[in-house]
C-alpha cells in the first residue's frame, strides 16, 4: 500500500461517525490520539505530490488537531470527546470534504489489526 492510500484511509477515518472510528482501533487505543497521528504522518508524508486546493483543506484539519494538541485541557483526545465535542464534527465535516476534492469514496477504511500490540 502506497502513501497516497494511506492518506485516503485516515481521510476516510476522521470522516466516519464517532462509533465507527471507535470500532477501527483496540480498545486499549486512544482513538483520538491514533486519528490525529495517522493524519499527522500521511499528511506530511504526502505534502509535497499534493495541488494548492488539496494541501489548503488539510490545513484546515492539519490547523484544529494543532490547536487541539496545544492546548493544556486534553480532554478532546478522549472518547467521550469524539462522540461530542465540536471540534470533532468540524474535523468529520473537513475530512468529508477533502475526500470529495481528491475524488476518493467515502467508505470505511481497511483495518490494520496487526499494527498495535498491547
């Protein structure tokens, strides 16, 4: 699997519901925590093959996961946060639309099981 798709499989993470993100990692995962890193890693893993319109909208994202990680309450890196915070549809609503600039389905991603070790 190439970077690009794996730039698509986090797109179409941070775009499901909060129960399907929740059922893509192990529980002992903090799934905000693991959205947020996928995104950071493909997201900077691809920047430099993407046009102005694609890098502008994962700025966007790339600028609330940021904002988030700065701040010193952490509560929006917990479960309970994804399910209502905000900040979290924002992010859902960003990832949808980045999905329809690259032209990618908005789908459920594979998942990679065998990635986690507890």
């Amino acid at each position: 699997m190439n970077k690009k798709d794996k730039l698509k499989h986090t797109l179409q993470a941070l775009a499901l519901s909060s129960e399907e993100q929740l059922a893509l990692f192990p529980t002992f995962a903090i799934t905000a925590d693991e959205l947020a890193l996928d995104f950071d890693n493909w997201f900077k893993a691809n920047k430099r093959d993407l046009n102005d319109q694609e890098i502008t909208i994962l700025n966007r994202i790339n600028s609330i996961l940021e904002n988030k990680s700065q701040e010193v309450e952490k509560s929006f890196w917990t479960d309970v946060a994804l399910k209502t915070n905000d900040g979290w549809e924002q992010i859902r609503s960003l990832s949808k639309e980045a999905l329809e600039i690259f032209n990618w389905p908005l789908e459920k991603p594979p998942v990679e099981k065998n990635e986690f070790i507890q």
